[in-house]
C-alpha cells in the first residue's frame, strides 16, 4: 500500500486500506501527499453534504452523530465521519475517544470513521481535515460529518468547511447570559439542545428560542442516546440542505470555502520564505513588526516584479 | 498553522469479555504523554472489529489487552483478523496476566511482544516507539 496510484484506485473502490493510508499521507506531510491530492478531484463533490457537529465537551456531540449515523445508514447512504480531539500541548500525543460511541457501526463498511488529532492547530479542527472529507466523498461517502473538539465560543473554522453546522448544547453549560455571546451561536445553522430529559433542558431550549428566532435558526430537543428527536434533526438537515442548492446558497458557500482554503495555504507556502528572507532582514528583531512584515512583503513583491517586468501590463508596475 | 508531527498512531483495544480496562487506559495515557495519538475501542470487542478499526485508522501499533486469560484464543484471531483485512503488516503488541509458558508460543503466531503486569511503563514505551519507528519506515517508503 505504498503506491499512489493503487491508492488512489483503492479509494473510489471505497477499500477501507487505501483511504486510510490516503488520510495519513496528507496528514503527516509525507512527500507524495502533493501527487495524491492531485489525483482524487472528486468529480461527486457537489453531490455530497458536509455536515459539521460542534458544542461544549461532554454534550453529546459524538453520541448524535452515532444516531446520525445509523439515521442514514437505514437510507442507504454511505457515511463518512472525521472526528477531531485536541493534541496535547505538552507531549504533542492526543487521546482520540470519539471512536467509543461510534463502535456499534465497526462491522459496517459504508461507515467510514477516521480520528484525528488537532496538531498544534487552533479553531477547532485539524489541518489536514478538509482533505480527509474530500477523500471521503471520493469514496462515495454522503454526507461526511465533521465532529469538531469540545469548544467554546470562538473556534468556529468548522462554518467555513461544512455545508450546515450544528451546535449541540446540554442543560448546566450556561444561563441566559452565555446564549447572548458573540461566536458559534450566530452562526450555526441548527442549534440542538441534547440531554432533554435533564432537568433545566426546558429552560434553555426556551431562552435558545428566544435569541435565535430572529435569525430563522432551528432550535431542537434530542435525547441521543435513546435516539429520541433524531430522526426530526435528521429532517431539519435535509430540509436546510434541500433549499440551500435551490437557492444557490450552496454552492457560492462551497466557493468562498475553497477561496479561503486556497489563501490559507499560500500563507503557508510562503511562510518558510518569510522567515529565511527575515533572518537577512537588518534590525529583524528591532522596530514595529508590523512595518517589519510590511516591508518584507513590498521586497516580495519588488522582486517578483523585476523578473516578470516585460510582461507585464504597465498599470501593475 | 504550523503541522505539528506525532511519534505516531496506536490503537489499544480490548478484546473478548473482560471489562478490566484500567491496564488498557494507564498504557493509553502513558502512549498520549509519550507523544503518541492513540484511539481506544473500548471494552467487549471482537476481534473483527478491532482490525476493521486498525484499518480505519491506518495505526503504525495495535496494543491489545487481556486479562481473563483467553488470550491464547484472543491474540491469534485478532492476528488472523487483520491479516484478512490486508492488514498483516501491522505490529501487534499484547499485554495482561500472561503465563511465561504461553509468551514465546504467542510471539511465533506473529504477536510483536508479550508483556506482564509490573513490567515497567518505560519498557512498554521503548517497545511501542521501536515497533512504530520501523512500521512508519515501510509506510512513507517511495516506491
């Protein structure tokens, strides 16, 4: 299994072997990763809907989509799931426990599983996470749910990847004054209150209501793990999905996606000539850094402009 | 958004009917503080499962651990498992209350190492990074 092309291969034969090893090229950096990429242009990507789990640790998160999963598994959809758990600060290692609530799909080969670890990145997923998704769909997976890290308020990078995200809440996370906050909740597209049995489920599924009816945000009860409210959530999903491709909402959201994944990786691409460029930059650690980065970024751009002068158009120069 | 790397990736998993998953859970902590990403299947696993998950995940290590001395019947299968899943090339490291009789038997079958309780953390981690060291060497091998 070292060889790219039988790997690419072995994905859109779904063999469980190929996608894996795909996964960890891209996400190790290996060599061929560039080579892979290239190859698995999914063809079926519009097709398929990238849904993106998020909320606090412990409300639930990894138990929805295990509901989720079996949801469309009875439909006879093919599910992909890429779940995410923070890297360690300290050892660089990571304890990735998703998997333990997903065990009873093990047997089912439509269920695509793959763990991963943050890997010193902020915002709530990994880097190598929109590639695992592409490699995913190319294997036929619809839709792939993205589980996101236990969060807070602000890591919100899973909007910008998923075509619908929902926020999982659980009664004790907070009071009405936490539903007011800035971040996540502005922008997710369902909101589900799980745990609904508990006590105080009422009460914030209210106050949830209350802050989210005016920007037409659906607000649910589920109580995951007694699969109650599932197959509703399951509705509001395809209800939101359904009117987005209408709408053409879709597919500008798909571009700006790639817009930015794209800008995203020209920064990183630049970066290593960035810091050789500053080693030889004189007074690199005096002065405002912003004025720094600025004159780093005019040289750039001055030099790239020497060599390409004679074609190019006066009005650049 | 620097890509920071791992030693790499382990599976523990607990086959069989036994539930005394706290050896299984302080080798896992010990992997994660060792630097390694390590994903737990939990207790009451067949042998299947643990392969397909192995697969899944593409780990460069399955640990497994036992303690209701089936192990004879366990490790072998999980072995076989893997091996039907295309997957015969990933070292599998046991672990639990294992009679020194039933060690070098198991390791012929193709069980990586045996290790027993009070067998030092330490010991355990040099054998995960070894065995991990020379998996991963074959897996970003450009053929």
């Amino acid at each position: 299994m070292n060889d790219i092309d039988e790997i690419v291969k072995g994905i859109y034969l779904k063999e469980p072997r190929a996608i894996g090893r795909a996964i960890s090229i891209i996400e190790d950096g290996d060599q061929r990763a560039g080579a892979l990429l290239k190859q698995i242009n999914a063809k079926n990507i519009q097709e398929s809907t990238i849904l993106g789990i998020t909320g606090p640790i412990g409300t639930g998160k990894s138990t929805i989509i295990n509901q989720l999963i079996a949801h469309y598994r009875k439909q006879g959809n093919r599910v992909g799931i890429v779940a995410i758990d923070p890297s360690s600060p300290v050892s660089g290692g990571a304890f990735l426990g998703d998997r333990i609530r997903m065990m009873r799909h093990a047997m089912d080969k439509d269920v695509v599983v793959r763990s991963m670890a943050t890997r010193g990145k902020q915002g709530g997923l990994c880097a190598a996470a929109a590639a695992a998704v592409r490699i995913m769909i190319c294997s036929g997976c619809d839709p792939v749910i993205i589980e996101t890290v236990g969060v807070g308020q602000a890591e919100i990078d899973v909007v910008r990847l998923a075509d619908i995200t929902i926020l999982v809440l659980a009664p004790g996370v907070g009071d009405e004054i936490q539903m007011m906050k800035a971040g996540i909740i502005e922008i997710a597209d369902i909101v589900v209150v799980n745990k609904a049995e508990c006590p105080g489920a009422d009460s914030l599924f209210m106050e949830l209501e209350n802050v989210l009816h005016q920007r037409n945000c659906t607000v649910c009860r589920v109580i995951a793990r007694e699969a109650y409210g599932i197959e509703k959530l399951a509705v509001f999903i395809g209800v939101i999905d359904k009117e987005r491709r209408k709408s053409g909402q879709f597919t500008n959201k798909r571009k700006q996606t790639r817009e930015t994944e794209i800008i995203d990786y020209a920064i990183e691409m630049m970066r290593d000539e960035l810091r050789r460029r500053l080693k030889e930059y004189p007074g690199n650690y005096t002065g405002d850094p912003r004025t720094i980065a600025r004159k780093l970024i005019d040289d750039i751009c001055i030099a790239e402009l020497d060599t390409s002068k004679r074609n190019c158009p006066e009005v650049f120069l | 958004m620097d890509i920071q790397q791992c030693r790499g990736r382990i599976l523990i998993g607990k086959p069989g009917l036994d539930g005394h998953d706290r050896g299984a859970k302080i080798i896992a902590r010990s992997l994660r503080d060792d630097g390694f990403e390590v994903i737990y299947t939990g207790i009451r696993r067949t042998p299947e499962e643990i392969a397909l998950t192995a697969i899944q995940e593409d780990v460069d290590v399955v640990g497994l651990s036992v303690l209701s001395g089936a192990h004879n019947e366990l490790f072998p299968e999980v072995l076989k498992a893997l091996h039907q899943a295309k997957g015969g090339d990933i070292p599998v490291i046991g672990g639990g209350i294992i009679p020194e009789e039933d060690i070098q038997h198991l390791k012929e079958l193709g069980m990586y190492e045996i290790f027993t309780s009070g067998t030092p953390v330490q010991t355990i981690l040099n054998t995960f990074r070894e065995a991990t060291e020379k998996y991963r060497q074959r897996k970003h091998k450009i053929i």
